[in-house]
C-alpha cells in the first residue's frame, strides 16, 4: 500500500493585523507568518480499504471529519474526483493544540502534500492552498510555509524574504482562547495600535533580525482579558529579559514566543518558563 512520512511545521505570526469585518462574517487580516522546526510527523496511507481513519498519540484530538487532516484529504478527492481506495492517516502531535501555531492546519496542509504525491496527482501549491481553504483559513499558507505575508481571509500569498536565522522559544501559557470569541471581541474594539507591516516586510528584506523582533506585533493580544494580558506579559518580559530580541503572541493565541540570537540565553529562558508552563520548547527557523 502506498505509504509516505512527512513533517508539518508549526506556524509563527511575526504580525497579525485585523482589518475588517467581511460580508461573508470573516475578517480581512494582513499577517507575516514563518515557519519554526517544530513540526507534528504525519504519515499517510492510501489504498486500504474504506474510509478515512485517523489516529493520534493525543486521545482527546477528534478521529472523524473533524479532525482537519481528514477533511483535508476528503476535499481533495472531492476537487480531484480520485478515488484513494480508503486512507489511513497517523498523527504524532508536538505543537501544541489549540495554540496559535497552526497544527490542525499544518497537518491538513501536510496531508494536502503528501497525497498529491501518493496519488500522483501534480497539483501545484497554489492548487492545493486553494483545496485547503475550504478545510481553514490558515491552510493556504501551511501549503506554501516559509515567511510570507498572508492577506484576505488568509489565502491572498505573498513571498517574503526568509526570517534570518535564530532561536525561537514558544511557550503556552496556562489559559485557552476561543477564536470566534477574540474575533467578536475585536469587532466591538477600538484598536489603538497596529503593526508596522511594512517595516516588517522591509526589516526581512534588509535580514535585520533586530529590526523584525522590534516590529513583532498582534492585535489580538489588546483584546485579551486583563488577567491573560498580565501573563501574556509575565512571559514576554520574562523572554526579554533572558536576551529574546523582541516576543509577541502568536495567532488567536495563547501561545508567546521570543526571538534569540543567542542559544545560552535561550536555554536558559525555556528553564525558567518551564517551571510555571508545560508547553515550552525552544525551536529555530526553518
Ligand atoms: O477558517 P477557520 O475555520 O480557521 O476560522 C475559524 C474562525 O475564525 C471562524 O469561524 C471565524 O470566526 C474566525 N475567522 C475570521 N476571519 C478569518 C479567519 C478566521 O473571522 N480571516
């Protein structure tokens, strides 16, 4: 049976800005996202019977449709009218769930990838972002990954020279976000600050990985809950005062991550966090 393994990377947002609310209840966004090493391991099988089944090292992550990955590979027969003779698909999860960082969507993209090549159907990327739209907004640019900018509900991409070299540190903090809620929140906001988009694009351009980390920025993180904000900024300021040259919260959050230059400093910053958050890892750009 046809079988592949591949890697699909967690997702970082250097700038998230919300423009509006759309007609059809999304939102406009303009975003720099990038990709970091730390990736979930998907392996695909085709060809084993009936059905799509999902299995994963996280019990409490859905099986069926729900499950991105599946309805990733489902979209993609159903754009492609290819019948896969049933699939397996195995997940073994490291980004965190529910984190900001993209994993459902950077397994469904991998899925995405990995049975156009099983089936051998030569789709190209940006075919493929667009089978992913339908799964989730962020699964167009999973498709793609690297640095780019990413406008509309997510799926208008553009290239970005990449994120210099550095050490990245993510770290959870201890509450969970619902999406639809921060969007209804941003909606009756009066947002005071945006990020600068085009210093970040030029910064990337130039390679000043000093210049990126002062511009990293997210709005949603001006619409949190007081007591979210104060630990969203434990944490910054705690990354920051380990050396990170700039730390914002990635996505709809909770996730915070800090950019290094320096690996010790790091280290030492992923010690510290780790006493009071589980969910620490120190990554890289890819
Ligand atoms: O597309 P996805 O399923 O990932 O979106 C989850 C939720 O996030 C949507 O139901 C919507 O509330 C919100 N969203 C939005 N505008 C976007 C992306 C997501 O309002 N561009």
């Amino acid at each position: 049976m046809p079988i592949l393994t591949i890697r699909a990377n967690a997702k970082l947002n250097l700038t998230l800005d919300v423009l509006g609310r759309r007609a059809d209840g999304y939102h406009d966004l303009c975003m720099v996202m990038t990709s970091v090493a730390l990736a979930d391991v998907i392996t695909l099988e085709i060809g084993t019977g009936s059905g799509v089944q999902v299995s994963t090292n996280l019990s409490f992550l859905p099986t069926g449709e729900k499950n991105l990955a599946a309805s990733a590979l489902l979209r993609f027969q159903e754009a492609t009218g290819l019948d896969l003779g049933g699939a397996r698909i195995s997940l073994e999860k490291s980004i965190p769930v529910c984190a900001g960082m993209g994993g459902g969507s950077s397994d469904a993209a991998a899925v995405l990838r990995a049975v156009n090549q099983l089936a051998g159907a030569g789709l190209d990327p940006m075919s493929l972002a667009k089978i992913g739209q339908a799964v989730g907004s962020d699964v167009p640019y999973c498709v793609l990954g690297g640095t780019v900018l990413a406008e509309g509900r997510g799926e208008v991409l553009t290239p970005l020279s990449p994120l210099p070299p550095c050490v990245v540190v993510v770290c959870k903090p201890n509450f969970s976000i619902s999406t639809p809620e921060l969007f209804r929140k941003i909606d009756k906001a009066r947002l005071r600050h945006h990020p600068d988009t085009e210093g970040m694009v030029a910064a990337l351009e130039a390679g000043d990985l000093s210049g990126v980390a002062r511009r990293v920025y997210n709005v949603f993180e001006d619409v949190l809950h007081p007591r979210q904000q104060s630990e969203v900024a434990e944490i910054k300021y705690l990354m920051v005062s380990h050396g990170a040259l700039g730390a914002s919260m990635s996505g709809t959050g909770p996730t915070v991550f800090g950019l290094f230059e320096n690996m010790t400093a790091a280290q030492a910053a992923v010690q510290e966090l780790r006493a009071g958050y589980r969910y620490t890892f120190l990554t890289q750009t890819v």
